[in-house]
C-alpha cells in the first residue's frame, strides 16, 4: 500500500528526548517500511526514518523555540491535501486540526486519538465531523466521545522488542518514576510508595512550563528525602538502563490515561510495573502477570514487596504476546484494507434512484416528467 504518516511537528520522528506520539509514529512507519509498504513521512526536517521524508518544518517546533503550532500544522495539512492523489491512505497523528480540510477525502483517512478525548473544548469537532475514521489506543479513551463518531479500531500501542533490552536481574533495586512531572502523573504518590516501602525512588522526568508550580510548591519539597533521587529528562540509551535495572515501575495515575507508553517499555525490560487502575491501565497489564494493580495507597505499598517476587521473564513474555511493534502493526495494516474494503464496497453500491426526463405537451407547454427506478432488492 502506499501510506502517508502524517505527525506532529512538536518534536522530530523519533523525538530527541520526551515525545510518545512521535516516538509510536516513528515505530509504525519503521514497521510498515519493514513489511515492504511505500510510505512517507510528512515530519520535522530533523526526523530519522528508512521512509521518505516529506520535511515540513526544519526541526521540532519545541526545540525552535515556538509557541504555538498551529501555523505550521495548517501548512503541512495544505501539502498532504495537494498530494493526497498520491497515496492509499493518509494516517494522522495530529488531533482535530484535519476533519474540516479532510472531509471530502474520509474515504481514505484514519486518525489515531494519542490524547484523552474528555475536554469540552473539543467536542464540537467531534460531534460535527463524524465522518472521519478514527483509531482508538484503548477501549477506555472512547468513553467520553460522541455515540455517532466512526470508530473503525482499537489499536494498543506496540514498540520494538529490541528498544527496550530484557534484564533478569533489577540489579539497581529501586523503583523508577518516568516521564513528566504533572498533578495527574501524581509523583507525589511514588515519592509515598518508597519512602512507606523503604525502597529508593529515582525519577527521570522533565517539568513543563505548565506544571512549574506544582514542582515548586508540591514535589521539590518531597525529593529531599534520602531515599529520593530526583534525575531529571533522560534520552533512550539511558532509559534502557534507567527502566532495566529498577525494581518495579512506579505508575501511580490518577486521571483516565489514554494509554501510558512506558508501562510497556518497562514490561519489554522485564520490569514489573506498580499501577493505579485509572484509565487504559486494566488494559495493558494483567495483575500478577505484568505487574500489579492498584485501588490504593496501601495496595501500592504492598504490591512493591510483591514485586520482588514476580518472574521477570514473565513480564517479558506478556510484552510479546501483544505489545510489540509488530503486533501493533499488523493492526493497522488491517485497519487500512477494512477502510480501502469500504471504499470498493461504496464503488460497487448501486445508486439509489436514477431519472431520464420524459417531455410531452402540457397545456400547449412542455413540463418535464421524471421516471424513477428504484434500488433493486
């Protein structure tokens, strides 16, 4: 097939430090190049792909320095629109900003949802373009959309089973916090965990702008325990050995996470991952089997002497079986022909009703008679 990838422009394909979204476009267009499908990337100029690179920007917009995106997205969206001719399918990574450029072309179009889909300011686009052909990342994230719009799949996220290298032994013994510091992430419950548990904490995590209040006025305080290491951004060689050598993963959540990328990297490594039940979490892992769930802080607590106990190669196992990049793949390949089936399904449908104009004489006047034929049974 020949495939449009059409990300962010926030960040390069593969992003140089934090970026899921561009991290999961970057493993889907490696995957389908692999498969031997013809696929452009529209992206940042300083992205890294075996595809054709369709460069709209010259680096991510977050490390230019801009604010806000939606110029440059509008630009790309224009140059995907001019060459859609060119592909079987076009593929977005980017939210919302195409429905209204991309109506007429529906047919051939997916958008993957990367965000939660629960804020008001959203859903009218949703609840007027219902036409657009939409992949979720868990059964969770549809809950809060519109009951009309076109889900044609869920896909959960799949990375390269040699991205994050297995470890049998959690030789550094501590529990490991990944990502960003955010109120909804709650590091403050993983900074609990381990000092209740005795176990050390590392986190490896960027503040925004956004959150730079609630670093200052909620977690800074909390990291000056001695059993709390407070490591700050981390690139992708690090984290192999940052999630390889940990303990357990300390995914402590408190809102609906549309999926949660790092839980199955550290279950790729082997590493158990301590989770609160909040959205895609029930999901991804099988309590017991890729970590343990949670419904509380003494469950947390508890859950990371059990740790301690769980087959690592157990973990690793339950990644392969459904988390890798290519079981995701060969969902989406298969998400395409379903949509690719329904565009000859709508060639193939006869019209509905069909009219030749019959002239006579109708009081010295010709009138137009309309013969209808009517859809066959």
């Amino acid at each position: 097939m020949r495939i449009a990838q059409i990300a962010p422009l926030s960040e390069a394909v593969p992003p140089k430090f934090y970026g899921g979204t561009e991290r999961v476009v970057s493993w889907i267009t490696e995957e389908l190049v692999r498969q031997g499908h013809d696929v452009t990337l529209f992206a940042s100029g300083d992205s890294e792909t075996s595809a054709k690179l369709a460069a709209c920007t010259p680096e991510g917009l977050r490390l230019l320095g801009y604010r806000d995106h939606t110029a440059s997205h509008l630009a790309m969206l224009h140059q995907v629109h001019r060459r859609a001719h060119e592909f079987d399918v076009l593929h977005f990574h980017i939210d919302l900003l195409q429905y209204p450029m991309f109506e007429d072309l529906n047919h051939k179009c997916i958008t993957t949802m990367h965000g939660r889909l629960d804020v008001p300011d959203f859903m009218p686009v949703y609840k007027t373009f219902t036409g657009m052909p939409l992949v979720s990342i868990s059964d969770n994230q549809r809950e809060p959309m519109p009951p009309n719009v076109n889900w044609l799949s869920t896909i959960h996220h799949g990375l390269p089973s040699q991205n994050c290298p297995f470890y049998p032994e959690a030789k550094g013994g501590y529990l490991a916090f990944l990502g960003r510091i955010s109120p909804e992430k709650r590091p403050d419950r993983a900074i609990e965990m381990a000092i209740r548990s005795g176990v050390p904490l590392k986190i490896a995590a960027k503040v925004d702008k956004a959150d730079q209040e609630y670093w200052d006025e909620v977690i800074e305080p909390m990291i000056h325990h001695p059993l709390i290491e407070y490591i700050g951004e981390i690139n992708e060689e690090q984290k192999k050995h940052f999630l390889g050598n940990a303990l357990a993963l300390a995914f402590p959540i408190d809102w609906p996470e549309p999926f949660g990328l790092v839980m199955i990297e550290a279950m790729s490594a082997g590493t158990p991952v301590i989770a609160f039940r909040n959205g895609s979490v029930p999901e991804v892992i099988a309590d017991g089997v890729g970590g343990v769930l949670c419904d509380s802080m003494d469950d947390a607590v508890a859950a990371v002497h059990k740790v301690k106990t769980m087959s690592r190669a157990g973990v690793r196992r339950h990644f392969e079986t459904a988390f890798t990049a290519e079981c995701m793949v060969k969902k989406y390949v298969a998400a395409y022909e379903e949509l690719i089936g329904r565009q000859a399904e709508v060639i193939k449908l006869p019209k509905a009703a069909s009219f030749t104009p019959h002239y006579g004489e109708m009081n010295g006047s010709a009138r137009p008679s309309i013969a209808v034929a009517a859809m066959p049974a």
